[in-house]
C-alpha cells in the first residue's frame, strides 16, 4: 500500500511538471504564427485573400516549387483575371497551378520534362519567378546588377533578376549584405515578396470615381450614391428585370464575376421593375451570393447612362471608364461565363 501511493505521488509530480513545461513552452502555437518582422504583411496578404489555406501555416517552413505557384496564381488573377491557358502537364506533376505559371513562362522545369513540385524552392529561383511574374503581370522592373558580398555565388542565369530584386526591393539580403543565393525560401518570405508586387500594381493601376452623380434607392431602401462604388479602373454596369428568365439564370454567374472583379471593376445593377419587384429581387440577389449594389433604373438622376445602356433588351451589360465613356462592346443578352473574358478584354486596353 506504502508503494503504490509513493507511486501516485510522484505520477501526480510528473503530471504536474508536464503541464507547467506545456505551458511554459507552447511550441504547437508558436509555429502557427509568423515571425514578427513578417507578421503585419502575412497577415494583410491572408486578409486580401492572396494566401491559399494550406499555406497559412507553418511559416518559417521551406516553400516547395509548387506551393510558390501557387502564391503566383492567386496574385496573377486577383489582378489579370483568371488564366484559362493551361500548358502541358509535367512527367512528375499535374498541378494546376504549375501549368498555369508554365503557361504563361513564369516557371520552367528542371530537365527531362520533370518540374519537382515538392522540391525546395531556392533563392535565387524566387528570384527569376518574381521577376517573370512581375513582367506578366504588366510591372516594368529597373535593370540592375545585384550588390551583395556573396554576388559571385549567384548563378548567371539568375543575376540579371536578383539585381531587379534587389533596386525594386521586392527581395532583400540577408544579415551582413549577403543574397544567399541557394538558400531555401521560406512560406513567411515568399508571402511578405507577394505582397509587395501587390502593392506595386496597386499604386500603378489608375483608378476613378463612377463618372454619374446619383442618390437612389438599393433593393433594401437605403440611400446609395456613386461613392458608393469606390474608385476603380473600370465600372460594370448591369441593366435587369426580374421577370426575365435569362437575367435571373445568370444571376449566380454575376455574384461569381463580381467576386473575382471586385478589386478592380465597380459594379452596378439597375433594376427595371424595381418598384413592383423589389422583394422579388431581394429573394434573386440573396439567393445568387449577389453583394455588388442594385438601385432603382428609374432614379431621374441615372437616366443619361441608362440612355448609354438600354437597347430594348433586358440584360443589357456596358463598361465604362472614369470619363463615362463605353469600353469595348455592349452585351445585349446573358453571357454567362464569358463576363470574364469581356472584362479581362476591356482592362488590358
């Protein structure tokens, strides 16, 4: 009897020393978070929708040749739109995201038609991928030669990029000036590298406010005006009726466009029998995941571009710029998933 509560007393012990150590170190926690100098830009990047759940972990782990494509993809067509394009699969990878990138001469193989997704992704490959992913995307990079201690290890092939790297400072050295060339890449440093051509292209897009002054009603009564449509490169405007089959088919098409788009192009639903129909709408746009703003056609104010828009027909869809001019051509009728492409047109112009 002696023994075994001696035994309990010092299970009892153990336990207690295993709590405390538990709590003194919670490793579990500490690995989900990013470093601290990392920590504000991971998570407006996460908040912006430019980080894929499986990476949102894990952020001092070595990024794989695949996980950076995916990072690629998601900043490529949050800002150009969805890339159809896909090249041919890869002898040991299917992954859509890497015939993506391939497809549009982000990334290449590594010989013998193997691309080595799980593979560690180095620096000075990071480097190329931004720089050839900064060029698809539109974003004009300085030429410059790298000025590290250790320039002389970086492969010819990848200097020209690290130096555009290094004067746009979408990469940085490591301690004591050094690049680090075949060091691996982490989750946390591709992200933060991400984010920076984001906020690049952000501040070069040209952006206005919606060119027609207005107040009018949305679905749910309240009072909207043209502010209410931010400024923006382009605007969508949606001319509909509820009673028309066509336009409410297309409906969850729109809410999908209107996600995808949002960042870039404005969009406004006028609604023909808004007066009549209003509750009917309601039901349409709620159950579609419509969110972008739907008013009254009729507001005496939003005549002059309805003048723009109406063509007899309901759906009838036109873009305009700042100056309320129509870019590209107007759709009479649904266009269903073609919306994408007839934005993507009308932004590159």
């Amino acid at each position: 009897m002696k023994t075994n509560m001696k035994t309990k007393k010092l299970l009892a012990a153990a336990l207690c020393c295993a709590v405390a150590a538990l709590c003194l170190f919670p490793a579990a926690a500490a690995s989900g978070s990013p470093s601290a100098w990392a920590a504000e830009q991971v998570n407006r990047a996460i908040s912006e929708g430019l980080v894929p759940q499986n990476l949102q972990s894990d952020y001092t782990k070595a990024i794989t040749r695949a996980e950076f494509c995916a990072l690629a993809v998601l900043l490529y067509e949050k800002h150009m739109g969805t890339i159809s394009e896909l090249a041919p699969a890869f002898d040991d990878s299917r992954d859509t995201n890497v015939r993506k990138m391939s497809a549009l001469g982000v990334v290449n193989g590594v010989g013998d038609n193997r691309f080595n997704p799980n593979g560690k992704l180095i620096r000075e490959q990071a480097a190329a991928i931004l720089s050839r992913l900064a060029d698809a995307m539109g974003i004009s990079l300085a030429k410059a030669s790298p000025d590290y201690t250790d320039s002389k290890q970086i492969s010819d092939w990848a200097a020209a990029d690290v130096g555009k790297m290094q004067a746009s400072k979408i990469m940085t050295g490591t301690d004591g000036n050094r690049f680090d060339p075949k060091g691996s890449y982490t989750r946390e440093q591709s992200i933060v590298t991400m984010v920076r051509i984001w906020d690049m292209v952000k501040k070069s897009a040209e952006t206005f406010p919606f060119p027609y002054k207005f107040t009018a009603k949305d679905l749910y009564g309240n009072t909207v005006t043209e502010k209410s449509l931010g400024e923006k490169e382009l605007f969508f405007v949606h001319y509909w009726a509820t009673w028309c089959g066509p336009c409410v088919n297309e409906m969850p098409e729109l809410a999908k466009i209107a996600e995808e788009y949002g960042d870039r192009v404005g969009f406004l639903a006028l609604l023909a029998d808004y007066g009549s129909a209003a509750k009917t709408a309601i039901r349409i746009a709620e159950s579609s995941g419509i969110s972008f703003v739907m008013v009254d056609a009729n507001t005496k104010e939003l005549q002059e571009l309805l003048k723009k828009v109406q063509s007899g027909y309901v759906p009838t869809t036109i873009l305009i710029d700042g100056e309320g001019n129509i870019v590209g051509e107007q759709i009479i009728g649904s266009y269903g998933s073609g919306y994408a492409s007839y934005i993507d047109e009308a932004l590159e112009k």
